[in-house]
C-alpha cells in the first residue's frame, strides 16, 4: 500500500493512491450490499438511485430485488450530465466501461428518488468524496433532499481529502464493514 498523501496533496495525487490502495478483486460486495440494504429499509427507502459498478468498485446489484433500483446515463450535450433511468434498462457498455442505458430509454426525476448511492475513489469522514473528475455527481445532486449515501472500501475511507465548494457532501458512507454517519 502506498503512504497516505497530504490532505492538501492535489486531487491527481489523491486520485493515484486511490487507486494503488484500491482491493484488486471485488473484495465483499455481499456485505456492502447487506449493509445498505438493511440501512436503506430502515430508512424507508423505496426509490434508490445506484451506480452501476465499474472495476473495483462496490457491486450493488444485489439491491435490485430489495428496492425499485434506478441507474445513470452519461450524456455530453449540451454539456455533462447525468440522467437517471430503470435498473433493468442499462444493455450498453458506456465508454468508461461500465453499463448504462441506451439514449431513449424511459427517464426517471431526481425528485422521485428516495436515496443515492455514490460511487468514489475515496470518501473521507466529513463525506467528501473523490470521484473520477468529471463532476457529473456535483452537478445532478447539489439540491436533493434525500439520503445521498457514499460507497467506498474500508481502506479507502481516509481521515480528510481535499475539496472545493462545490463538491457535493454525502451523509453517510458505507463500507463492507457497515455504515458511518459522517461529521
């Protein structure tokens, strides 16, 4: 494992050790799922929006059959955003590799949701997350008003990582060791 850069060490730097650190298999992606799912019911969530897993993240497919389970689509134009979409919908690989759904497949609004579950690099214990940098989590979440849960492996849940006004904060944080409430 590589040392712990600076909290004032740039993103970039962040953005390496994350990966370095990161478990090379899909570690226990049944206890996170475990976790979240009796988190997530306790809370009386019904509509949660989820990533689908990139290598080395989380996997949360297991929600599906607990929860109507909703997914993003990239889009590019006119600038970046996401779109959010039905779990069963995503049949085409995006170009960072993980599943979405197609362009027309039927949306979903954000204000409908009940929880999000947000993929990272890293989170720290203030819910500041370390995403890929492309922003697109800051720009779809900084007004919603429901649980917005950060889903990370133990190791890379760290003490402070650096961040910017407009990162958007999660409120908790789940591992495959449980869930924490951050600061």
């Amino acid at each position: 494992m590589t040392a712990l850069p600076a909290p004032s060490a740039p993103k970039a730097e962040w953005r390496a050790w994350a990966f370095a650190t990161r478990p090379s298999a899909a570690a226990d992606s049944q206890a996170v799922t475990a976790h979240l799912r009796d988190f997530l019911q306790a809370q009386g969530a019904r509509r949660v929006l989820a990533y689908r897993a990139m290598s080395g993240e989380p996997d949360l497919a297991g929600l599906q059959y607990d929860f109507e389970l909703l997914t993003t689509r990239t889009r590019y134009q006119p600038e970046r955003h996401l779109t959010l979409h039905p779990w069963d919908t995503a049949t085409e690989q995006s170009k960072f590799g993980y599943w979405q759904p197609p362009a027309a497949a039927p949306r979903v609004a954000l204000d409908t949701v009940d929880a999000v579950l947000l993929p990272a690099l890293a989170y720290d214990l203030r819910g500041v997350r370390l995403g890929y940098g492309g922003g697109f989590y800051d720009r779809l979440l900084p007004n919603f008003a429901g649980l917005k849960v950060g889903v990370v492996w133990s190791p890379l849940l760290v003490p402070r990582l650096p961040s910017e006004a407009h990162d958007v904060r999660v409120d908790w944080v789940a591992t495959e060791l449980g869930l924490l409430s951050v600061e």
